[in-house]
C-alpha cells in the first residue's frame, strides 16, 4: 500500500508560513486527501479540454456534466470535504465522463495534452502513485508566472464552483459560467498562451465569476426574499436544539420544515448567520439564533455540544 506522507498546497491565505502546507493542511486535510485532489484537478483539466471543443462546435453539453464539473471544482476548494474515498468516487466519475466528451469529439487533429490522454487506474493505491505528476510543483521547469497565472485561474474556478452549486441547488443556471469551466481548465494546459494570454483569460474569468455571483445572489433572494436588517439572539434558550453550519440555505429550509412545530430550536453558526435576514426563513418562529463564533471556532465549540449538529458544504472542519 502506498502511504502519502508530503504534499504540496497553497491555494489560502491559511497556508502555513504564508509559503505552502507541506505535510498536512493547516485546514485539517492531510496529504492523501491533497494528493487526490490533485488528481481530480489533472481529470477536470483534460475534461476541460474535450469539452471546450465541444462548445466551440456548437455541441451542448448536458446539465450533469456541468453540474459534475463545479461539484468537484468546490470539493478541492479549503474547507470542504476531508474523505478520500468521496474523491475516488470523483475520480472515477471524471474519467467515464472525459472518456464520453473524447468519444463525442471524435478524431482530434494534432498533439493532445497528456492530462486529456491519462487513464485513470482502478485502486486508490494506483491513483495515489499517478498523482505525482498531477501537484502543482510537478514541472519544475515550468515559467513562473505561467504558473501562478495557472494556479490562479484554477482557485478562481474552485470558488465559482461554490457559487454555481448554491444557485444551482435552488434551480437557477447560466449557460456562460458553466461553459467557462471547460475553456479554462482546458486554458490551464495549453502551452501555447503566453503570460499576456492567460493575464487577459484571468480578467475575462473576473467578469464571468461577477456574471455568477449575480446569479446566486438572484437565487438566493428569488427564494427566500430580500435580505433585511435583523436582530439574531445570540444567548440560548431552554430545550432541543440543532445547530446548522455551512453555506446552505436550502438545507437550513428544509430542517426549518421538518422541525416546525415540534418544540426544537434551530440555531446558525458560522456562515450561516445571513440566513435571519431572508424574510422567507426568518418567518419560522424556531429559528432561535445564532451559535458560537466563525468557523475556525467549530472544533472547540462543537465538542461538547449536548445537541444536533448539521454541517453543510463548506467551512468546515473535521470533527
């Protein structure tokens, strides 16, 4: 059995030194989890590439492969999921679905990238020793400024998945954001886009990640109505209780629905705090108020928590 014991990460400003984590994350991940996020990257890269393609011939690409590519985008993003076996579920979904995008292209004319040409292997044993030369350190060779220009464009797209999953979750889509995920995961192995190109594909994305942040910003209050200034309790109250941490509103509507009336208290914690301020939650009575303080807090405040805990999407951290 392979054992990861390094690795190579510094997508946040939580990195250790301000210089890169290199034998856990300062966010809770250890290197078998980064190892395999690399390797979903190197997958989402060579899917990029057969699905920009696609676009450019005119060819639709269907609503669950969009979905796939912002889902494991925002999986590799810091704070969202710590399982390494959920990333071999990712892993094997994104090489069936590249290897259908390659089939749907048909004959490719020229050289191809080695991350669209890669086969995945079918232990986790086997995907760990591939991702090697998935790290962002691998080509050391590689032009500096290419590089971080790289590197940036692939974070901007992690945090768009974010965005795009929440307004997708709550039924609303756009066309130019999902299609931006191809055409710059496919940007991030073409050789030939010097610093200039991928400077002037990096403010292009600015624009696109704007279109998407409208986009959830419409989800959200096309739900659950127009933010406004709320008082939240911040003390407790007597009886049951849930706390329901994360970014989800949806998920805090539905535990709201299913514990009306039934005598249990619903708090927020962390990011969910802006959830007192949409007309359409607040209206349930049982939404008691807030827990704790930010995110980073969780571990210590949940550990002797005598109640429920709902934990959804991301800031979070392992128990």
């Amino acid at each position: 059995m392979k054992i990861v014991d390094s690795m190579f990460c510094y997508q946040c400003e939580q990195t250790i030194g301000g210089k890169g984590c290199t034998k856990t994350g300062n966010c809770g991940k250890n290197a078998e989890v980064s190892a395999l996020q690399d390797l979903l990257i190197y997958e989402l890269k060579g899917i990029g590439y057969y699905g920009h393609q696609l676009i450019q011939k005119g060819v639709d690409i269907d609503d669950e492969t969009d979905k796939f590519m912002m889902d494991a985008s925002f999986s590799t993003l810091t704070n969202v999921n710590f399982d390494p076996e959920r990333f071999v579920e990712y892993l094997r979904s994104a090489e069936q679905i590249k290897q259908t995008l390659k089939s749907k292209l048909g004959e490719i004319k020229g050289s191809i990238p080695a991350e669209a040409l890669y086969k995945l292997p079918g232990t986790k044993e086997e995907m760990l020793r591939d991702s090697e030369k998935a790290g962002i350190m691998y080509d050391q060779a590689l032009n500096e400024d290419i590089r971080s220009l790289r590197e940036m464009l692939i974070y901007g797209m992690k945090g768009m998945g974010a965005y795009c999953h929440h307004a997708h979750v709550l039924g609303y889509h756009d066309e130019t954001v999902e299609n931006f995920f191809y055409k710059g995961f496919a940007a991030t192995i073409d050789k030939s886009l010097t610093v200039e190109d991928l400077y002037n594909l990096t403010m292009e994305f600015g624009q696109v990640n704007l279109k998407c942040m409208e986009l959830l910003d419409k989800a959200n209050t096309g739900s659950y109505g127009q933010p406004e200034p709320t008082e939240v309790l911040i003390t407790k109250k007597k009886g049951p209780f849930i706390v329901v941490s994360g970014h989800d509103l949806k998920d805090l509507e539905e535990v709201l629905q299913q514990t009306e009336g039934k005598g249990v208290n619903i708090y927020t914690h962390g990011e969910m705090l802006p959830a007192h301020s949409y007309p359409k939650l607040k209206k349930f009575k049982h939404l008691a108020g807030n827990f704790g303080g930010a995110w980073q807090d969780q571990q210590k405040e949940f550990d002797k928590l005598p109640g429920c805990i709902l934990m959804t999407t991301n800031c979070l951290q392992k128990p």
